[in-house]
C-alpha cells in the first residue's frame, strides 16, 4: 500500500477517484491499514498530510488508528491541521 501511496502522493484524490478504489481495493484484500512505510507513516497520516480528504474518510471509517505517530512524532490529526 505504501508503496502506490508514495508513487501517487501528489496527485490530487477526487471522491471515488480511481486512487480512493484502489485504497479500497487494498482495504478488501486485507491490507494492515496501520502499515509503517518509510519514516514510520502510516497510510492515515499520508492521506492526512496530502490533503486527500475522501481517503482521510475512508482511513477512519475503516478503523485507522489516529493516535500513531511516525518517526518525527507527528500523528494524522498534526499533519491535517498543517495544511
């Protein structure tokens, strides 16, 4: 997950964009939403840190855990309230 994450970071996430599915599709398959990439992020504070609002929705309502932190000590919620 992280890794289409990172190829697809700065492009913008429209309500059921094709990345808000693939999101989905990774979710349905069992992928661990609580994954660490690089720097220890999370794909909820990813989505948080981009501005991708519809997968921020999509993160939560799955059951993301808001409270993780990567290697800096920033969580979702500091990433959002930056933009």
């Amino acid at each position: 997950m992280h890794l289409y994450w990172r190829s697809r970071s700065a492009a913008p996430h429209n309500e059921g964009s094709l990345h808000e599915n693939v999101v989905r599709i990774f979710l349905d398959n069992g992928c661990d939403i609580n994954c660490r990439g690089y720097g220890q992020w999370t794909p909820l504070i990813n989505s948080s840190n981009y501005g991708h609002l519809c997968i921020t929705k999509l993160l939560l309502d799955r059951g993301a855990k808001v409270n993780l932190q990567n290697d800096k000590g920033d969580t979702a919620l500091i990433k959002a309230a930056r933009k």
